[in-house]
C-alpha cells in the first residue's frame, strides 16, 4: 500500500517526501480532532476496579 502511495506521488524525492509528511500530519490532525473524541466513550478505559480499602495490598 505504501509502495502504491509513493508511486503515484508527483514530483522527485524530496517533494515526495514533502507530501508524505503533509499526509501523515492531515492524517494525525484528522484522528485527534474527529476519530477519538468520537471513539473514546466506547473505548472501556473508565471501567477499572479499585479496592476501596487504601491499604496499597493487591488482591
């Protein structure tokens, strides 16, 4: 899939290279700002058991 990206980017190396980071920072930008607001109250990370006694002991 990456072989294919690169492929069929315009230019030589450096402008590909230049356009791959500009994908891969849309790409970041576009999962922090839209896909994990989304997804993290489906996400189980609120879900955790802690014994209520303060003692620190495990089990």
């Amino acid at each position: 899939m990456y072989g294919w990206i690169w492929r069929h980017l315009p230019g030589n190396i450096l402008v590909k290279a230049a356009i791959s980071v500009l994908l891969v920072l849309g790409l970041v930008y576009l999962l922090f700002t839209y896909v994990f607001p989304w997804a993290e109250p489906l996400l189980p990370f609120g879900d955790v058991t802690v014994d209520g006694n303060g003692d620190g002991a495990v089990g």
